[in-house]
C-alpha cells in the first residue's frame, strides 16, 4: 500500500470532510472481531488476535477523529465563534444521537429476552450506564453475550474527560499530554498484570491506542507542515513494530508479561500507519482496495455489525431455520454454511437497523453542528 503524495505545503483543510478510506479501514476491524467471535480460537484463521486487532484499529480511528474534531473547536472558541460549555455540549449530544440509541435497544432486548446469557439481570446499572467493562473486570466472565460491550464502555467513559483535556490544555503542551497518555496506557497494563489483570478492559488500558490517534489529529491540526516528517518515522517505528509482533507472537504466550505491556501498544502503531494512510488517501493497490464501494459500506453499517454480532449465529440464525422449517423448507448447516448464512443475516440485520433506525436518528446531528469547520466530519 501506497499512500498518495501529499501536497506542498499542507494544511489542516487537506483531510476536511468524510474520509472514505477509513470506512474500509472500519469494515476490516469489525470482520477481524467477528472472525474473532465466531471461530475456534489460535485454530485457522484466528490463529491471530483478531479480536485485539480489531478493537485496536476502531479504537486509533476513534482517538484521531475525535481529537480531530476537537481541536478544530478549539480553535472556533479561542476566535471567539464559540463557547467551551456549548462545544462540549455539542460534541457529547453528537456522540449520544450516534452511540446510545442502538446499544440501550439491544442491551434492553438481552435483558427481557435472553436473561440467562447475560449478567445484565444481575447489575443492570453496569449495562445501562456504561460501566459493562468494570463490571467484566470484576466478574471475568467473557461468557457473557454482551461482553463485546466492554469497548463500548471504554470509549464512552473517554467521551466524558477526553474533551475537556483537548479543549483546556495549553496547545504547547498537548503533544507532551498526549504522549504521556501513549505511556501511562502501557503502564496501567503493567499494573494490572502484577495485580493478576490480564484482560485490560479498563479504560487506562487501552489509552495508547487514542493517544497514537490523537497525535495524528494534533499533527493535522497544528504541525501539518510536520506530516512528511512524521510520516517518514512512522514508516521506520511501523516496520519495526511489526517485526517485534512477529517476535512476541512467535515467541511467548498470550500471559506472558511481554505480550501483555506492548502487544496493543505494537498493534496500535500499526493501526496507526493505515489510519494515516487512509486519511491522506492511499494510491495504488491499497487505495483500489479500500476505495472499494462494497467495504466503504459495510464500513458505514460497523456499528450495527458489532452490536449485532453475538446476536446472530446464536439466536438470529436458529429462529430463521426455525421460520424456514415452519414453511416446509428443511435446511441442515454444517459449520461452514453456517457462518456464511450468520454472515449475510448479519450483514442485512446491519443494513436494516442502518436505515431504518441509526441514520434518522444520525440526522438529528444537524441540529447540533459545530459550525462550518468541523461540521462536516463524523467521528464514526
């Protein structure tokens, strides 16, 4: 893959607007998490930690375009064409109107109608106000089939200060915030480890995977004369960061303290160079790829894919031979053609809640625009 050449000099105009690359970007991300799900863990193809690279790649997107949008306020309020409070105001209706609709009418139907494969039953305000991955912290039970919710947990609990630590800190020192954060993630993993906390559900754990995201933003936004410069080291750190993935992957087991500390900090920094390869636009083979029509979609539906996941080869897929059956129509999957049908059930599930539930509802976003500069990008 081939990034496009970049213009001489740029600016932060350059990446203004939806960035379609990342949409494909989204589409591999939640595949590798339900290849993840829905396959015999370390057998075939999820020998790998989909699933970790998965959450990774979602998690540098969500930290770039957030920041992004962010600090493009900040530059709004600093000129005097807006507030801190109705900024902030804005950012989190905006993340609610996108977030909360579809993940309260999923996690509400779990709780009348599938009790018994979950714990929300038993603490509901972990599940309704976003607190899911403390409680797995706790409780550990991976079981669970809102245990992908964790992430969701995650990102909305960083909703809550990220703003305010983009909008109040001094813009000379972001960078040095931002970097710190990139360390104190790899840091909380290591705490957790000597506690007997392997599984880094709490939020601090995943804190270099926004910061790796939120210093691509503060280069776009503030160094954008820097972005060849950044990009060159990103090359070098990349390619040894995958060739130390290799080695941790090759070498120690999934417990051990190595692969602990700096498997996601590794999986980030890779993240990180299709994130800003996507966002400037690869050319090439990469951009043919993620150019394509089909992933740019599937990458729109992600969210519906990812909340519905878990949903489908259990429930979805069981109760549609049930109706087929019903009909006269006799059908016996073996596992192969059952992943493929939970595949195009899940894919449709997708579609439909896209267009019927979560864009109306997206739509109410134009009513809490943040003003011509930023007004334009959605962060996911």
């Amino acid at each position: 893959m081939t990034p496009a050449p970049l213009p001489q000099p740029t600016n932060h105009r350059l990446l203004a607007g939806h960035m379609p690359q990342l949409d494909s970007l989204r589409t591999f991300a939640v595949l590798l998490v339900v290849v993840y799900h829905w396959f015999p863990t370390g057998q075939g193809i999820n020998r790998l930690p989909n699933g970790t690279i998965g959450v990774m790649v979602f998690f540098v997107i969500s930290g770039f375009l957030i920041t992004r949008i962010l600090l493009g306020n900040r530059d709004r309020i600093r000129a005097g064409k807006a507030t801190l409070g109705h900024t902030y105001r804005n950012f989190f209706i905006r993340r609610v109107l996108r977030i909360f609709p579809l993940y309260y009418l999923v996690i509400t139907f779990v709780y009348m109608f599938l009790p018994q494969a979950s714990d929300i039953r038993a603490q509901p305000a972990y599940y309704y106000l976003y607190g899911y991955n403390i409680l797995l912290h706790q409780t550990g039970n991976w079981a669970d089939l809102l245990s992908p919710f964790w992430t969701l947990g995650v990102e909305e609990q960083l909703y809550l200060v990220w703003p305010w630590a983009v909008l109040l800190t001094p813009m000379h020192r972001f960078r040095v915030v931002v970097i710190g954060m990139i360390g104190f993630g790899v840091l909380f993993r290591g705490y957790g480890y000597w506690n007997g906390d392997l599984d880094g559900v709490l939020t601090p754990a995943s804190f270099d995977a926004f910061g790796l995201g939120a210093l691509w933003a503060w280069y776009t936004i503030e160094r954008p004369r820097s972005i060849p410069r950044f990009r060159q080291i990103l090359h070098v750190v990349t390619s040894m960061a995958l060739l130390l993935m290799i080695g941790l992957l090759t070498l120690f087991p999934g417990d051990h303290i190595s692969v602990v500390l700096f498997q996601r900090l590794l999986i980030s920094v890779i993240a990180l160079w299709f994130v800003v390869g996507a966002s400037l636009g690869f050319s090439g083979l990469g951009g043919l790829i993620l150019n394509n029509g089909i992933l740019q979609y599937i990458g729109r539906i992600s969210y519906g894919i990812y909340v519905f996941h878990m949903l489908v080869p259990g429930y979805a897929v069981p109760l549609l031979l049930r109706i087929l059956n019903r009909l006269g129509i006799h059908l016996s999957l073996g596992f192969w053609a059952h992943r493929l049908v939970s595949l195009a059930v899940l894919l449709v599930l997708a579609s439909a809640s896209w267009y019927l539930f979560e864009k109306p509802i997206n739509g109410l976003k134009r009513y809490f625009s943040y003003g011509d500069r930023t007004s334009s990008v959605q962060p996911g």
